[in-house]
C-alpha cells in the first residue's frame, strides 16, 4: 500500500481511505504481470482467510501473491498481501 499511494503507513482507516486504495491499487489491472488467476483453492479457519496468485497460471505467468485476510465477523479487521521475489522489485518506489 505505501508503494500505491506513495506514503509511509501501511495503514488505512475507514471506507474512504479504503476506496482510494482500491481504486488506485487496480487501476491498470489487469495487466501483464499482475491477471489475478486463482485456482479456486483457499484455506479459512473461521477467523483467517488465505489464498494464493500462482506464479504459474496455465496460459500465462504472473506475479505470485498470497493474500491473508482476519476476519472479524463479516468485516476485515487486517489483510496483508505477501510478494515473491518476482514481483517485489516492483514495490520499490520510483522517484
């Protein structure tokens, strides 16, 4: 998220700033790197929620994410987004 929005806290507060980032964070998508391919498959603990953006897609490769999600009732209390080393590079911020 700081990369998206080109600040320091990786911390968003309320539906504005979570519109924002959203908005932001997908436009362009999908693209070469990043198509979202899932294989359906997923794990959830009742609390936790966690699923995975192969690098190997079967047409195609992308960068390969994990997405981890708690989850406090209906509403996600913390997500995180897990990079590899792929696509970390693009992370880094370019001035």
């Amino acid at each position: 998220m700081p990369r998206i929005l080109d600040q320091q806290s990786g911390v968003l507060l309320g539906h504005d700033e979570l519109r924002h980032f959203f908005l932001k964070g997908t436009a362009g998508r999908p693209n070469e790197l990043v198509r979202w391919y899932r294989t359906g498959r997923y794990m959830f603990d009742g609390c936790t929620l966690i699923w995975e953006y192969p690098r190997q897609a079967p047409e195609f490769e992308q960068v390969d994410l994990v997405e981890v999600m708690e989850l406090a009732g209906p509403r996600i209390a913390h997500h995180r987004i897990y990079w590899d080393w792929f696509g970390t590079p693009l992370l880094e911020r370019h001035r």
